[in-house]
C-alpha cells in the first residue's frame, strides 16, 4: 500500500498533457489580446474589401 501511494505522487505520466493545456491557453491568451488590439485594422480591411468587391459589380465588362 505504501508503495502505491508513493508511484501515486512520484508518477509523472499525465504531466505532459498537463503542459500541453497550460501552453495551449497562453496561445489562446495571446490571440485573443492580439485580436482586441488589432480591431479597428481587422475591421477596416474587410470594409475595404467588401467596398471593392461591391463596386467591381458596378462596372461595365470591357
């Protein structure tokens, strides 16, 4: 029994994965600060995108 509770502390097969969440969430962090950040830019390029896709269809084939 004392030998189980001791692999119990000792064993370090679910620290990997355990790794893996904690770098996973400050990516998330950091993509979503990125994205607050970058907002207005974001915003303002699709505007420009969809003003130029909108206008294309106004102008006469050649």
């Amino acid at each position: 029994m004392k030998a189980k509770m001791k692999a119990l502390f000792t064993e370090e097969q679910g620290q990997g994965m355990t790794e893996y969440g904690l770098v996973l969430g400050i990516i998330a962090v950091a993509v979503v600060g990125a994205l607050a950040l970058l907002r207005e830019q974001i915003m303002e390029m699709f505007t420009s995108v969809t003003d130029a896709v909108t206008n294309r269809e106004n102008v006469p084939a050649e």
